[in-house]
C-alpha cells in the first residue's frame, strides 16, 4: 500500500534546531503535515486534540521524557496504534531495550543522516 | 590488665566526653576532644599509653594541618566563583552555537527554496547538499546535551566541597573569608599584567557594545 504523504507527523524534541532539522528532512522526503511539541507532555495534549499517525520523538525531555510518552501513548487505547520512533542520543542498549519493551517501532541514533531516517521511516512505513 | 592509673582515668573521661557530645561528633570538635583526652593522661603510664598518646597527639596534628590546609584552599571560592563562572561560560557555548545554528538554518532553508525554483540538475545538486548542512547540524543538539553533563558533574563537585567546608566548622570558613580578602587586597594592589587582561569573551549583558567602545576610544581624543 502506497504510503500516505499528508499524514499527520508530530516531531517531539526540547531543542528547536533539531525540530527544525527533523521538519526540513521530513518535507524534503515529501511529507506534508508536520507539528511540533518541546516536550512529551505538551505531545500527549496535541495527540488527545488531533489524529496523528506518526510520531519521532527525543528521549531526554522535561518535564516528561520520551520514554514516559511512549509508554502513555501505548496505555492509551485512542493513541496506541500510532507509529513511534524514537531519535534520540542515548545509545546504550538498555535505553533501546527499555524502548523496545515499551513498544517503539524503530530507533534512530543522534547525529543521524537523512539516509538513516528514510530508511526507519520505510521500515515502518513501507517503501515511498 | 590493671585498670587503674591512665586506662581508668582514660575511660572516666571518655564517658564524660560520651555524656557530652553523644556517640557522635564532628570533625571541627575531634581535634579539641582529643586534646581534652591528653590532658587528663597522667600518673602511672605505661609504654603502651605513651604510644597511644604519640599516636593520638600525631592526629591532633593531622588534623589541625587539614584545616589549615584547606582553609588556604578558600573551599567557598570553588562554590561561589570557580564553578558558577565555568556553568555560566558552559551555557554560554549551548546559548552561541544554537543562534550560530538557527543562523545557518535560516540561510540553508533560503537556498532551499532556490534549488527548488531552479528544478534542474543543479538544483537537485544544491538540494543534495542542503541535506548534508541539515544533517551537520545536528551537532547543536549532541554538544548541548553533552555540556549539560559537564554542568551537572560541576554542579556536584560544588556540593561536594561546600559539604566538606561544613565539615570541618566555622574555624576554617572565617580562615578561609581572611585567606580570599587577604589575596582579594593583594591582588588589587597589584598593577595590572597582559595576563590579568586575558578575560576572554563576554557574557552578553556584560559585554562593552560597538558603541561603548567607540565612545571610550573618543573619550581619549
């Protein structure tokens, strides 16, 4: 199946620049509709208000982190089914142990290239 | 073993000492402790008690040099100037390169949007390497969250050592407050040298702006 390019992305990270690097990278590979939140709780409150299809998230965030986001949104039966990737620093194995158990769909490790995050969006998504 | 003489006198004054200061004392009162211990070491002492009494008056020693020493250290400069200048100058880093960042963004997002206008092969060149600038840029986020590390080790180093200079009393703060006025007069008697004019760069609400220097440059003719 032909994957959607105007669905709903919701970006999630506490620094601007990489919001805006992530949304450049995402519209160069043809997505249309990206949102931002700074922080994981500001995330839950844009996903209760709107239907998001996919979200690419930061780990390490206050007040919540990217891991407290993803394990709401799988404890929330109107939010569970959406994509989550993670982009993030923390590299450690129990960090993408931890996320995998909590129900990530795939893993990215900062610096990241464009190449790299074709290639998780595919592997979730399907070719495009 | 004959209790009498030193060992019973020891043991009546370290009860005294116990009903005193409870099982617990700290280290500004160990060393008074331990002199009041060898006051009351007279009469009948045997070999072992006048090695016990080397040993105890060589702690008192010990211990009096650590305070002095550390009071020297000015442990309170640490807390209340080294540290907050180093996570100041730290924050400044994070705060420059993500405006040099956004700078460089806003730039690379314009020629963008030109590669795209062209929509030829040396648009799709320039496109290409757009990406390699945004993927570069990535670097603003890694160093961030990495000086938010060094930030937080000096932050309990600054912990640290303001809970040893508690440690050790109110005698080594008031040592340490005369030893930094004391270098605070030096240093201010002193004439300035090439190195004392080595500040680096300014914070932004310190810093002297174009206009500040222009008018003291003036201010000479």
């Amino acid at each position: 199946m032909a994957v959607d390019m105007n669905m709903n992305i919701l970006i999630v990270d506490d620094y601007k620049t990489m919001l805006r690097i992530i949304r450049n990278l995402l519209k160069q590979l043809g997505f249309n509709n990206i949102d931002e939140a700074t922080d994981g709780s500001m995330a839950l409150t844009k996903l209760r208000e709107k239907k998001f299809d996919f979200i690419i998230s930061d780990w390490n965030m206050e007040p919540m982190t990217g891991i407290q986001l993803l394990r709401e949104v799988r404890a929330d039966a109107q939010l569970k089914d959406i994509f989550f990737i993670m982009i993030t620093a923390e590299s450690k194995t129990e960090n993408v142990v931890a996320a995998k158990q909590a129900g990530v769909n795939n893993y990215i490790v900062k610096p990241f290239n464009a190449a790299t995050l074709k290639g998780k969006l595919t592997s979730v998504l399907g070719p495009f | 073993m004959d209790k009498g003489g030193a060992d019973a006198e020891l043991d009546e004054r370290l009860s005294a000492l116990r009903a005193q200061y409870g099982e617990k004392v700290s280290i500004n009162e160990l060393a008074d402790i331990i002199d009041g211990i060898l006051l009351t070491l007279h009469g009948n002492i045997s070999q072992k008690d006048l090695e016990i009494y080397q040993e105890i008056e060589s702690l008192v020693s010990f211990i009096r040099n650590a305070k002095n020493e550390i009071a020297a250290l000015c442990p309170e400069e640490i807390s209340t100037e080294h540290i907050p200048i180093a996570t100041d100058e730290l924050d400044a880093i994070v705060q420059a390169t993500e405006e040099a960042t956004g700078t460089i963004l806003g730039a690379v997002e314009g020629i963008e949007v030109v590669a795209s206008e062209l929509g030829n092969a040396q648009g799709d060149k320039i496109a290409e390497k757009v990406t390699s600038i945004y993927e570069a840029c990535n670097f603003q986020d890694i160093t961030g969250q990495r000086i938010s590390k060094v930030v937080n080790a000096l932050r309990h180093i600054e912990e640290k050592v303001e809970a040893l200079a508690g440690a050790f009393g109110e005698d080594v703060r008031a040592a340490s407050d005369r030893n930094r006025q004391n270098k605070k007069k030096r240093e201010s008697a002193q004439e300035i040298t090439d190195e004392d004019l080595l500040n680096g760069p300014q914070f932004s609400d310190d810093a002297a702006s174009q206009d500040d220097i222009d008018a003291l440059m003036a201010s000479f003719d």
